[in-house]
C-alpha cells in the first residue's frame, strides 16, 4: 500500500489557517500505480490532500486494486489497462530519478494550460495530470542551470508560468476544478473539499524606523549625504523626526493596527534580525525599542523570522538570528520569509529544515506578480536532490508592494487594477491571497505617494464577503 489509507473519513490540511479538518465521510477512490516511487506518492497527496481533498486510495499492488469491490478507481500507468478501468495516462516523470531537460508541450484544456500531452485520446485526460502538478509545484525547472538575476535568484521571466502566461492565477487549482467533471463521472459518489479563499496581510519589517533608533554614525553619514547631495527634503524630514516635530514615516505599525481592526484581519509579521551590511539595514537587535516592538507584536499575531541576505552565505548565521528571535520573544522561529526572496533551491529550504523552521513564505516572484508553483494553498515541499518530501510546509504569496511599484513601475491606480483582477482570480480559484506588503511602503517623503490609500482600498476589497 501506498501513501495514507484515507478510508470514508479522514483528515486534511487546511489551506487557509494550515490546520487538520475532518472530510466527510464518503467512498475513497482507489488509484492503482504500476511503481511505487516518493514522486507518485508526493503528487497524489498534492492532489487529494492540498488542491482538491477528497478520501483515495493509492495502491501499487494489483491484487489490491481488483479487489476493491464497487469502489470506484483510476489506473495511473503508461498504457491503457486491461480490464476497463479508467485510464489516467503516465509519461513516466514521476518514475524517474534526478532531473533532465523535459519539453512540457503546453498546451490548453478546457481553457486551462496543461503539459505533458500523452494518452493519444484513449485516456480520461489527455496529459499526465500528477506529472504536470509534480513538475510545477516542486520547481523542477529551478534544479535545472539557468540565469540568475543580480540577487542570484531564480526570475519569473525564466519560468514556464511567465512564458507561457499563466503565471497571474494558481493554474493547478484551476485546473483541478476543470478536471472535476472527468472525476466525477468516475467516482459520482465523492465530492471535493474545495479550499475555501481566504485573505490575510502580511509584512516584511526591513527597517521598523527610517530615522529613529539608528547609530549615530550612521545617522551623522546620512545627514552629511543629505547636505552634499542638497537633499533638503530628506534632511528636513529627518531633522523634524529626529526633534519629535513628526512621526517617523517607516513606523506604521499603529496605523496598520487599525485598518486590521477595522476589518478584522490577522496580520502575520516578519521580522530581519541580521547583522548590519549592505543588502540587511535593519534596526539592530540589541536595540531595546526594536525588541520591545517585536515582543509586543509576538504576544498579540503571529510572526516569523525574515531570514538575512547574509544568511544565504555565511554559516551559522541562520542558527544566530533565530536564536535571537526566541530570546526576543520567548518563542521557536516557526516560520520564515527570505530577505530580499532569496530562494535558492534545495539549499534555501534544507537550510531551514535543518533549523526546524516548519513554515516558509518565499515561494514568489520579486520582478513579477503570480504563484511561482501554480498554487495558492500552502503545500509541503519535496527535495529533488533528495527525491524525498522534507518536513517544510511551503505558503505561496501572490505579489509584493515593491513589484508593483519598483519593478513594474506602475501609479497606484494601475496597481489597482492589477490587484482587483489578481484578487478575482483567487475568489474564483480558491485558496490563499496573502500579499507581501512592507511598513515602509506608506510615506509619500520616501516615494510612495498616492499607496496608503491603495492598501487601505486593498484591505478593503480583498476581505470583503
């Protein structure tokens, strides 16, 4: 037997809180697999636990599988089966080892893009459905060489999703509910536990204060810029801050504590606890109103460690800065988001694991808005290097305040709209839209003018019924 024995009543994952929920009691449906390899095992469970739960039964013993009784089934294999079985074709992917070049021939299916055409008609779906899941969520284009942007980041302009133009919605969740009718008329009886769609703010903290509780080397070097460069508006505004004639612009914390009131919302925080150096220009952890801002805003919402730029280099440093968020705030680094998104993989996420951070919220884009994986419902992650699923459940985020503004270049009113059709989609598709938003995204000084009252609007919308 393979996977888990999801008989008649079982419990999932729930996309929204990342909690077990009971399904309802109902009929499995048996799939039978010519091999048993942690790729089909990984795939199925993405399928029927993530994207569209529902009770199944996956089998590789043949034996097993005719002996179902009236169950319903599907025989996942790379030609049709002998005895009238419904047929879900196989390419083989996911009975290989390791990675290769793969041509995915996208192409459209029931207006969903799809890949790995295969079956030649006889099947019940032209494509290897599992394969094509397998191939988006585990990244398997990103264990292959390719260019890295300045950041040494995988770019969304590299991706299959981008060149194929699919990256704006979650196209396996899409897809799994164009797939359904197939499903249904194979096993009438079951009936999907959709994700339901669910909206939640979240923010990266970088820089808490732009100008208050910063070294006074620091602060003199930044004034002296301001005087040779004749910047008078920067050095007005950091002289009133620094005098209490105004509030500093980047601590928005308060305001945003509002809005989430006035809308019911549960942030989610990260914080960067790095050591001071050119991409990580944070706050320093030894100063007592960044720790006290951070102990305060642990004891009320959930927050995680935004893991520095140097971390990705240097070793231990990860070990450092989650050490300093448990004495901060008393807490385990539970969850993580990658400084400027440095995701590189396998080694981002077996860093993590190797800390036991069990939550990571990277899986995005910075120079384009979209779902990296296809998906907007948390998913655990496996390791092709491994070929095995590792202890890190993956959240995906859909687009970050920066991308709008600094990389598309968009107003705020284009952003808008950008944002109403993204949020659209996940209405329709279901699942996660959890932005990445900043505390220094606010101030019209910094270059942000016309964008509070964007995101107020965007709170608005996205969590209205």
């Amino acid at each position: 037997m393979l996977g888990q024995q999801m008989n008649y009543g079982q419990l999932f994952f729930s996309p929204e809180k990342g909690n077990l929920y009971l399904c309802a009691m109902q009929q499995p449906i048996w799939i039978y697999t010519e091999t048993d390899t942690p790729r089909v095992r990984y795939a199925f469970r993405l399928l029927f636990e993530h994207i569209m739960p529902m009770p199944y039964r996956l089998v590789s013993d043949k034996g097993a599988f005719v002996g179902r009784g009236s169950a319903p089934g599907l025989s996942y294999q790379l030609s049709p089966p002998d005895d009238g079985t419904a047929w879900l074709p196989a390419n083989g992917l996911l009975w290989e080892d390791g990675v290769r070049r793969v041509e995915a021939r996208v192409f459209r299916w029931s207006g969903v893009p799809v890949g790995f055409p295969c079956g030649e008609g006889q099947g019940c779906l032209p494509f290897d459905w599992p394969a094509w899941v397998f191939y988006l969520a585990a990244r398997y284009e990103e264990y292959l060489p390719f260019r890295p942007d300045e950041h040494g980041r995988f770019p969304a302009s590299g991706s299959l999703a981008a060149r194929e133009g699919f990256l704006a919605r979650p196209v396996l969740q899409q897809l799994a509910r164009a797939v359904w009718p197939v499903l249904a008329q194979i096993a009438p009886g079951l009936s999907p536990s959709w994700p339901a769609y669910h909206f939640r703010p979240t923010y990266d903290i970088d820089l808490a204060w732009a100008y208050l509780h910063r070294p006074a080397w620091l602060t003199a070097g930044a004034i002296g810029k301001d005087l040779l460069t004749c910047n008078w508006q920067s050095l007005r505004q950091r002289s009133a801050v620094l005098l209490g004639q105004e509030p500093d612009p980047y601590h928005t914390f308060s305001w945003l504590e509002g809005k989430h009131r006035a809308y019911n919302l549960s942030p989610l925080y990260f914080f960067l606890l790095g050591d001071y150096g050119p991409y990580d220009k944070n706050i320093s952890p030894s100063r007592l109103a960044y720790r006290q801002l951070l102990a305060s805003l642990a004891s009320s919402f959930d927050t995680g460690l935004h893991p520095s730029y140097r971390s990705n280099t240097v070793r231990g440093q990860l070990a450092l800065e989650a050490a300093r968020y448990y004495e901060i705030t008393g807490q385990p680094a539970a969850r993580s988001r990658q400084h400027y998104l440095k995701l590189r993989l396998p080694d981002t996420y077996r860093h993590l694991v190797g800390q036991g951070i069990g939550e990571d919220h990277s899986m995005g884009f910075a120079d384009q808005p979209g779902y990296r994986a296809g998906l907007s419902v948390p998913f655990p992650w496996y390791d092709l290097g491994q070929e095995a699923e590792l202890p890190l459940m993956v959240y995906p985020f859909p687009v970050m305040d920066a991308t709008l503004r600094q990389y598309m270049g968009l107003s705020p009113e284009a952003a808008w709209g950008y944002l109403q059709q993204m949020i659209g989609y996940a209405r329709e598709d279901g699942g996660n839209f959890w932005p990445l938003w900043h505390n220094s995204s606010f101030s019209s000084a910094q270059g942000w003018n016309g964008w509070a009252g964007l995101y107020e609007r965007l709170l608005q919308y996205a969590s209205s019924q």
